[in-house]
C-alpha cells in the first residue's frame, strides 16, 4: 500500500510519500444511527504508520466508484511478496 500526501510547512506545500501494509480495519457503527459509520484503515511501513479513517458518504462515494469500475478491477491480481 502506498499513500501520498501533502503537508504545508513554511507556506510551502510539500509531498510526502510513504509504504507500507495494511495491518488492521476497525469498523465502527453505532445501532441506532447507521449514518454515523466509520471505517479506519491502520497501516505501517518502514519510517511511518497512520490512520486512514472513512466516515459513511464516503464509503458510498468509493463504493460507487469502485463498482462502476468493477469489470477494470477485475483482471487485477493482488501479490504479496515476503522480503
């Protein structure tokens, strides 16, 4: 997995890139409001680990994505390779 941002420093905008797996996805939904859903994304790499969280119009919004996409996405393999 590999996640790329961006940070202000010094009113300069610079990028950072880091790499890494995926290690957890904690789900978190509240019975009686549904739309309050959060998914976060745990990973860890080398030099940095983070949270990726989610909350539920953007789950949607990815979904919808990913499912209009679905006949490229599947040809796609996933590898994963020991070092």
């Amino acid at each position: 997995m590999k996640i790329r941002t961006k940070k202000l420093i010094n009113n300069k905008v610079i990028r950072v890139a880091s790499q890494g797996e995926l290690k957890e996805v904690f789900i978190e939904e509240d019975i009686m409001k549904k739309e309050s859903a959060k998914i976060q994304l745990c990973f860890k790499g080398d030099m940095q680990s983070g949270i990726i969280e989610l909350n539920s119009e953007e789950i949607d919004t990815l979904y919808k994505e990913l499912k209009s996409n679905k006949e490229m996405l599947q040809g796609v393999k996933v590898l994963k390779f020991e070092k």
